[in-house]
C-alpha cells in the first residue's frame, strides 16, 4: 500500500505569491492534518480536516486555508506569501484523528522557499 | 510556557552508550503520548507509544509519569545509525484533538 503522498517536494515562490501543497492520505484514512516545521523547531500544528470538515486549527494567520475532498486528500493553500513561511510542510494522515493513541503517519513533505 | 518541552541537545554519546530523554508536558487534559525520530529533513517516523505502564522496544524503553507530567525515553547500546532528532509528541483534546511536538532532542552517537 502506497504511503502519504504530498506534491510537490520542492517549491520556490516569491513574497506575495501564493501556494498549493497536495496531500493523499494513506488507503483508509479519513483524517488529514498538515504541519509546518521552521528549521530547528519541531512540526508546528496548523488544521486537521476529518471527513471534509475541519476539526481543528492552530495558531495560524487566515492566509492558511485547507480543504479536504471526498477522496480525503486534501490540500492547504498560503496567501501572500511572507519570507517567514519558508518551512518544511508536512502531511500526516491518520484512521480519524479522534481517537486516543492514534498514531499519525506522514509523508515527506513539502520544502517551501519564499525568496 | 510551552505545552511540549524538550532539551534539544546535542547528545554527543559513544557507540554502545545508554542515552536517555526527558520531555514535560503543561496540559494535564493529554490523552496520547509518543515518541517520533526524525532524520535530518525527512519526516517524522514513528519510533514508539508511550503507555502509562512503560514500554519496551527492543533497546528502546519509555516511560510516562502523569503526575509529573513528563515522558522519557531510553535507549541501550547506542548505534551510529540511531543519530537523530527524537520528538516528543503529546495528544489532548481541547475541543478537538491535536498533536503538539516538542522541539525535539538530537542525538549524535560516535564512533
């Protein structure tokens, strides 16, 4: 079974510009969460997205969005661009993001650069 | 304060070495606690749960102390190959679940 699949690996973008990063859960898994992790820090959380509904955000600007499709992939667009959101972004994918011990799996991420 | 705190290191430990972490915790609402290893730039993998009993994985040992609101992690007879960031990662509901990683501690094992 194929893993957590993101696109695209690397990514170079201007300030102001904006993005999309993709995301296909492992088979199976309905939840989706996305990540941002700086260079030195650990993965910072920014939404999960459980069966097309958004289950949870974190201390993220409103330039962040996501969504999540029938087919529980998902996708998490920036706006405006700022130098600081140059960031390894990364997907993790689990059963239903509810329940205790559930393990999160993730894919290898998308490298952003805002130059 | 932050909710995960890790010492990030680095660990610099000889071959065969017994390495061990600690990571604390503020929200005593945590539900999940586990350790994750991640290799420079790659994602993070899953290296073990954490359960309140402790745990065992091969030369690897965990341990989740609820009432001082911190987890460890050993690891016996170190190996070049476990050189890594080691995150800590705790699950709490506040209305919804999140997962809230530590800064994580790098381990360097020497030849």
């Amino acid at each position: 079974d194929a893993g957590v699949t993101q696109s695209p690996t690397h990514l170079i973008k201007t300030r102001g510009q904006q993005v999309t990063l993709r995301c296909s859960p492992i088979s199976g898994h309905k939840s989706v969460s996305w990540y941002q992790q700086v260079l030195g820090q650990g993965p910072q959380f920014i939404f999960q997205y459980y069966e097309k509904e958004e289950r949870g955000r974190g201390n993220f600007p409103d330039r962040f969005s996501a969504r999540q499709f029938p087919n529980y992939s998902s996708e998490l667009n920036v706006n405006a661009l700022l130098l600081g959101d140059s960031a390894l972004y990364l997907c993790a994918s689990s059963l239903t993001g509810w329940s205790t011990n559930e393990k999160l799996f993730f894919g290898s991420g998308t490298q952003l650069s805002v130059l | 304060r932050k909710e995960v705190e890790q010492d990030p290191g680095p660990f610099n430990v000889p071959e065969g070495a017994t390495v061990a972490f600690n990571c604390t915790y503020s929200n005593s609402a945590s539900q999940s606690f586990f350790w994750y290893r991640q290799d420079c730039r790659k994602e993070p993998k899953l290296l073990m749960s954490v359960y309140s009993s402790g745990n065992e994985d091969g030369r690897f040992t965990a341990q989740l102390n609820r009432a001082s609101q911190y987890i460890s992690l050993l690891i016996r007879d170190s190996k070049l190959s476990d050189s890594a960031t080691y995150l800590c990662v705790v699950q709490f509901t506040s209305g919804t679940y999140k997962y809230i990683f530590g800064t994580g501690t790098r381990l360097k094992v020497l030849a």
